[in-house]
C-alpha cells in the first residue's frame, strides 16, 4: 500500500533510497472484507475516500518474492524487501521509479532485481516491449492488477480493505503498514485478521495465476 497522498512521479535511486520505509502486514481471502468492516469502528477511525485503483501490471519472477515490480501510468515502480520485524512484519525498501521508454540500463537494473536476464539490444523499450519480453521470458510473468481500495486509518495507522483482482480473479485483502510497529500489532490484533496469514501482492499473485 502507498501513501494516499504521494504523487507517482519518476524518481532516481538514489532520491528513493532516502525514504523511510514502512512495515507491512498484508492478508488475502474470501470474507476478509466483512471481518474488517465488523471491527474497524472499535478506535479512533478516520475514513479516507473509496478509490479505484488504475490498472497496473505486476511482473512476477520465480527467482524471487522480494522485488515488487509494477508498472501504472507509465511509470515503473520498485520496491525490494529489505527485512522484517520481530512481528514478521515485512518491509520494502523504495528504489526507484523510471518512466517509459526506459533506457537500456535501467531496464538491466530492473531486471537484476528480478533476478533474471535477457538480452538488451536497443538503447530504449517501450512499455508494450518489456511486457512481450517478459511473457516470452521462462521465469516472468506479467499479471494485471486492478483494485478497488477503500482506505482508513486507526489510532494513526494506515490501513485498507481491498477489492484486488488478478487477471480478473477477484480476491479480497486488508492491510496495516506503519513505522509504528506496536501500534500496528494492536490495530491488526483488532481488526481480527492476526491469525491470518502475513501474504504480500506477489505471493498472491503467484498463487491466483498458478506461479507457485
């Protein structure tokens, strides 16, 4: 999950490695939606405004459930799994996000993060490019990703349910992320999602499309 607020704009490595990241605690399932909503009014609640989300596209690589790879309008996001918590919190660090055409070298960047290879001819690729490498790539998979998220926040905590489907399967998730990791054990506690599995957007990609 992203800052409501943050604008999705190009930015260097360099610039993303400044930002603090935040610790996450993700979930997916069918009822995870009604079990939220039945105790989200139990603190001290802010509701942000429903949001539908614009496609994205995720690519997925069996070398690794550490890079978080997505493209939405135009803009390539990464953000790598730096650690966890002592709650088994996970946190991604942001290293980037580059703008279509991408040049050769960034693209080779993006994909050392994914683990993978491919050989690099030209000195720019397009979106539409990167996508058909990939398809034809053993090891990646493009997935389409649309969401339907409705944010909130308790005792300052971000949290969200969600909508999220994958190649048009549609299951349900909610989340806390924060720097606040106690305040985060106490929301998710609260929120009667605790016992459910911590599972991140590629884990359950890969599980809906089969990757796994």
């Amino acid at each position: 999950m992203t800052d409501v607020l943050a604008k999705n704009v190009a930015t260097s490595a360099e610039e993303a490695a400044k930002i603090v990241p935040r610790a996450e605690f993700r979930v997916f399932g069918q009822g995870v939606i009604e079990i939220v909503k039945s105790k989200m009014w139990n603190g001290k609640t802010v509701l942000f405004q429903a949001r539908k989300m614009p496609a994205e596209t995720y690519f997925l690589s069996h070398k690794t459930n550490e890079a978080n790879v997505k493209v939405r309008d135009g803009l390539l996001d990464i953000k790598t799994k730096v650690g966890e918590t002592p709650e088994g919190y996970e946190i991604f660090q942001p290293r980037g996000k580059f703008q279509f055409p991408v040049k050769k070298d960034e693209l080779a960047t993006i994909l050392s993060h994914l683990k993978v290879e491919m050989p690099l001819n030209k000195d720019t690729y397009a979106f539409d490019e990167f996508v058909a490498m990939a398809r034809q790539h053993p090891d990646l998979a493009p997935v389409v990703v649309e969401k339907m998220r409705y944010g909130f926040t308790i005792e300052g905590i971000i949290c969200e349910y969600a909508q999220v489907y994958f190649n048009g399967a549609m299951v349900e998730s909610a989340c806390c992320e924060s720097e606040n990791y106690a305040g985060m054990r106490q929301v998710i506690d609260g929120l009667g999602i605790a016992a459910m599995p911590n599972t991140n957007y590629l884990k359950a990609a890969k599980r809906v499309v089969g990757m796994e």
